[in-house]
C-alpha cells in the first residue's frame, strides 16, 4: 500500500513538472534543472517524512485491538409465573396465660372444697389449659400436672381462646360431722359407788352408809329403802343421823341365815320424817332411783359405808 501511494505521488508531482519544464526546454540551462531537481528532491523528501509519519499513526491505529463481535444469544421466552391466591393471613394464637397478682392456693379443682395441691407465688406465669363452666376458674399447669387458681385474683392473657376443661375432678366427698356422742342419760338419779364393807357381828345385823351429790359432798334428805321378804322400811339420809348418813337395823338381833336384803335410793314418800323420827311405810313408789345393793347373809353382819353418788 505504501508503495503504491509512493508511485501515485511521484507521478503526479511530475506531471505538475514535467509540463512546464517541457515548455521552458528551449531556454533550460544545466544549472536551473540542477536547482529543480534539487528542489524536487527536498519536496519528495518532505513528503516522504510526512508519510513515514502518517505510518507511524496508521501502525498505532492498527496495533490497536479491534473488539472482536461477539454472538448475541436469542433471547428465550421468560415463562410467565401463574399467579397463585393468596392466603388470607390469620390472627396469630398466643397460648393464654395467667399472671399470679399475690400469693394464693393452688387448688385440685374449680371450688374451695377442693384440696390444696400447692401455692402459686406474686408475679409467676402459668399457661392455661382451661375453665370451669362458670368461668369463675382457670385450669393451669402447675408443677407437671393440673391445677386450679381463682380467677378474680389472677390477670389473663387472650381469656377469649379458653375452652371450657374437658374433665373436671369431683370434689371429695365433704364428711359429715358425726355428732360427738352423748353417754346416755344414766339409768338412776344415782349410781351405787361404794359397797362397803361387812364384817361379821353376832349381836346385831345392820347396814349404814352414806349419800353424795355430783361433788362429793354428803347429801341429806336422800330416801333409802332396804327390802328383804318383800318391802321393810324407807329412811333419809342425815335424818336424825350425822350429815349425809343412813342405817337400818331392821332384825332387832342377828338376821337369819340365808336373808336376802336389798337397798336402793327411791323418791322419798310422803310419811318420811327428816328428824328420823318417823320412818315410812309408804310402798306405793319404790321405782329405784340407783342400782341395788344386795347380799344374801349366812352370818349376822354388820355393813358399813355402803355408798350412793349423785349422777
């Protein structure tokens, strides 16, 4: 390329030359085509300098690399994503809780007539696992197991999402109290506390003894009756006796072998003389007011201390 470039410029500037040298042939002289030829020369140098750095360009140009085109890949059809519905979000379900305000019982079931199983302390949290019908109860979980707080005095977190517990315990049965038992009213307005003693006596057969109220003091005007074959006589006690004492000599000597005798305190009758002088004879009531005290003599005896206490 460079030398043909060179040959076109060559020719041309000749040609711009040669035609007015041709036209001055006739008067041209050694010297004036010297100077010619030497100005032709210092052009086509210029030239040539002016080429050699128009190469110098064109080889930077070219030593520059040229981006290589690349090939586009064919855009592929993007598929177009189906909408699907959405889902209408939901509330998000908190587990409803209890907040303990103060101390209190943890109770077996909803009611005070249950047992307490425990104590739930100011501040601790328990999740609910449910309520009693009346909702005045909630079902916890307390230490591993079910229990129950008073609602009043607890806070609730979502009570809303409580269900009412599925079992709930029967209460144990509440015992009746049994009524203490009363002794049943004694048998006799008086109790036989003493049977005394009865040491033998030849002389006389007699029976002395003695009447006491609830304290232990001696008591007068308390009707005995001794029987033996059947009714004998009444007396009181402290009757023309010393305070509280009774006696019956009623055989006037020794009784006979084999008399059975009783002696009991009965309701005083109307011909009793607290005197003693004057015993009854009055047999119309001898209901006993105490138990009896018997003995079947096989030897005269005299009796002492046989002793009657008031109920």
């Amino acid at each position: 390329m460079k030398k043909t470039f060179l040959i076109l410029l060559i020719a041309v500037l000749l040609a711009g030359f040669g035609a007015p040298l041709y036209a001055q042939s006739a008067t041209l002289t050694l010297e004036s085509l010297a100077e010619k030829v030497e100005a032709m020369v210092e052009l086509v140098t210029s030239l040539s300098d002016r080429m050699n750095d128009f190469e110098v360009r064109l080889a930077a140009l070219e030593a520059t690399d040229t981006p290589t085109a690349t090939s586009t890949p064919a855009p592929t059809d993007t598929p177009t994503p189906i909408p699907t519905s959405t889902p209408t979000p939901t509330a998000t379900s908190t587990s409803p809780t209890v907040s303990i305000n103060r101390t209190m019982n943890v109770r077996a079931g909803p009611g005070t007539n249950y047992s307490v199983i425990g104590q739930a302390t100011a501040g601790a949290e328990y999740p609910i696992s449910g309520k009693n019908p009346a909702g005045g109860w909630w079902q916890i979980i307390y230490g591993g197991q079910y229990g129950w707080v008073y609602a009043p005095l607890v806070t609730a977190t979502n009570p809303e999402l409580v269900q009412i517990a599925p079992a709930i315990p029967t209460p144990a049965a509440t015992p009746v109290p049994t009524a203490t038992p009363v002794p049943p009213p004694p048998a006799h307005a008086f109790s036989l506390v003493n049977s005394g003693s009865c040491p033998g006596n030849d002389q006389q057969t007699f029976f002395e003894g003695l009447v006491h109220d609830r304290n232990n003091n001696v008591l007068n005007n308390v009707c005995v009756h001794i029987a033996f074959n059947g009714p004998r006589n009444t007396k009181c006690s402290g009757c023309g006796k010393p305070t509280g004492k009774w006696g019956f000599s009623p055989f006037g000597g020794p009784a006979s072998s084999g008399t059975f005798v009783e002696i009991w305190v009965v309701n005083c009758p109307a011909g009793v003389n607290t005197d003693g002088s004057h015993n009854s004879k009055d047999f119309s009531n001898l209901t006993p007011l105490s138990p009896k005290w018997s003995m079947s003599i096989s030897n005269s005896v005299g009796c002492n201390n046989i002793t009657f206490k008031q109920n």
